[in-house]
C-alpha cells in the first residue's frame, strides 16, 4: 500500500480529475448565530442528531474489527482510567475514518468557526471499557488540562488565543454521568488558569459532565478547561475526535494515510489533509492552497444572486 505524509506541495490537477467538491447541500448546517454565541460564551456546543444512525452503526463496527485484530494496542492509557485506549493520527486506519474528515454535517461548522484556513491537525480515536468499581458521584475529575500542550506555555496572552477546535462524535451513549463523560468548566476557555476546588468541593467551579446521546458531536475550544473520567457503565465508550488548526499549525500526530484515497479526494478534503502549494502558502495562501475559500466565495456569490432575483 503506498501511503501519502501529510503535507503536499504539489499543485492539485484539475478539478475535472477530482471527485465531485462538498455538496452545496452542507449549507444547511452552517453555523447559526445562536451557535456560534453559544460557542463563543460556554466554550463548546452541543450538536444533536449528528451521525445517522447506519453511519454510526458501520462505524461502531469498524472500531469493533480494529479492537478485536489487536490494531488499537499500544494505544495511549491513562493511569487513572485502566480501561481506555486512545488512539492517535487513526485517520489512516479505515476509508470511513478519512471521509469524515470533511464530512457535511460539521465541517461547515467548524470553517463558521475558524475560517477557511484550515486543516486537520490532530485525531484521536477513544475506546473507554468498564473500569473496575463503581461509580462515585462526589469522585474528582481526572487530569483538568488545555489542549495543545506545550503550546500554553509558549503562548504570552491571557486569554490564550483559540487556534484550534476539536469536534467529538459520541457513537455511543454518555447520557447518564459515570459513563465515561468528558467534564468541562463552560467560559473556562477565557482563563489561562483554572483555580483548586474549594474547601469542602471535589470538581473545580462550574464543572460539569457533558451527557449527549449516540449519535451527538460536540465541538470543544481547545482552551476549555476539560477532563476525562472512567467509564463505569456496562456500555463500551467509543469517541472519533478530529483536530481542526490554522494550516500554520504543525501537526500534533503523525498521521498517514494511503495515496490512492487521497487521490480520489475533491479539493476540501485534500486541504484538510494538509495540501498546499509550498510551505509559503500555509501562512500567506493563494487560491490554489485554499480550496474551500474559493468554494465559499462561489457559493455566497450564488446566493446573493439568488437573493437578488427573489
């Protein structure tokens, strides 16, 4: 199997030798306004319904085969939750993995978010068993951090500026606390420090555990203060986290994936997997780096076309 690196510097071939561009159907799930406030108050958003049910079945079932093949081994662990495996860069590990990397539903949130100079930076793929015990309502978080490492300590501002976003897709059920739900301190993202629960307190101030249904995405700033929990619950936990960064940003994970399927990739989705025309190009892009500008400035031109003859 010959496989591709992240980054490209070629010039991509014309479009006519590409599979068709993202559907201008994925308009209908731009970023509303009442998101994008809710967004940018609490620091991460809730979006219900977001993986079909027969994708979410064919998904679960993928991650299911990667498991039982011993594929996922050597995973990350964390010491407070045994039961975990994270997978890091998994995009290369099913063709279903490396399509939702643009996929319609939540893409067009995340450029309503970031804009168009964007890329897929970093993936992680999470399987949380059943932890040893039982669940203990008044127990501490795990492991309260940003994201980004040691970014954070590099940076000099307070707050720290966004950069990147990551979206979650929850293929299986955390609705109930003890399930492996990842707990947030909604508005943290504004703070560069997250102050010790006080006397008598077992979560910092404000926390709380995010509990969606199979089938939900969350999209989370990076800077949200944030923690993962065991998974107590008989339901195996299964999480797809894609990493979305300015296409400045290096990548977090060394992530590859074979030629062939980003050779039959439209346009969008070789940007998100790092294409550019030189290394120039990421910070100050032209049109051929940055497909999905192009795309956008066709589509809003359509539509106040559309408006006009309404």
């Amino acid at each position: 199997m010959t496989v591709a690196p992240l980054y490209f510097y070629t010039e991509l071939p014309h479009p006519d030798g590409l599979r068709p561009d993202m559907d201008p159907s994925c308009l209908q799930y731009a970023l509303t306004d009442d998101e994008r406030e809710a967004f940018d108050r609490d620091g991460f958003l809730v979006v219900e319904n977001a993986v079909p049910q027969d994708l979410r079945e064919s998904l679960i079932e993928t991650i299911d085969d990667l498991y039982e093949s011993g594929v996922l081994e050597g995973g990350r662990t964390d010491k407070t939750i045994t039961q975990r495996i994270n997978k890091l860069g998994f995009v290369h590990l099913d063709r279903s993995f490396f399509d939702m990397v643009a996929y319609e539903r939540l893409l067009p949130k995340v450029w309503g978010i970031l804009g168009w100079n964007i890329y897929l930076y970093h993936t992680h793929l999470a399987v949380t068993g059943r932890e040893p015990g039982t669940y203990e309502p008044g127990a501490r978080a795990w492991g309260w951090h940003q994201d980004s490492g040691q970014m954070n300590r590099d940076m000099e501002t307070n707050p720290r500026p966004r950069i990147s976003l990551k979206v979650g897709y929850f293929l299986t059920d955390v609705s109930n606390e003890g399930m492996g739900n990842f707990w947030v301190v909604p508005g943290s993202q504004l703070s560069n420090t997250l102050p010790e629960p006080g006397e008598g307190e077992v979560q910092p101030e404000g926390a709380i555990p995010v509990k969606v249904k199979a089938g939900t995405a969350v999209i989370f700033d990076r800077r949200i203060w944030h923690a993962a929990t065991p998974n107590f619950s008989d339901v195996t936990r299964r999480v797809l986290f894609y990493g979305y960064g300015y296409r400045w940003i290096r990548t977090r994970d060394d992530m590859e994936f074979p030629q062939d399927w980003y050779d039959d990739s439209h346009a969008i989705l070789r940007q998100m997997m790092g294409h550019s025309t030189n290394e120039f190009g990421r910070s100050s892009p032209s049109d051929a780096d940055v497909p999905l500008k192009v795309w956008l400035e066709e589509h809003e031109q359509i539509q106040r076309e559309k408006s006009l003859v309404g």
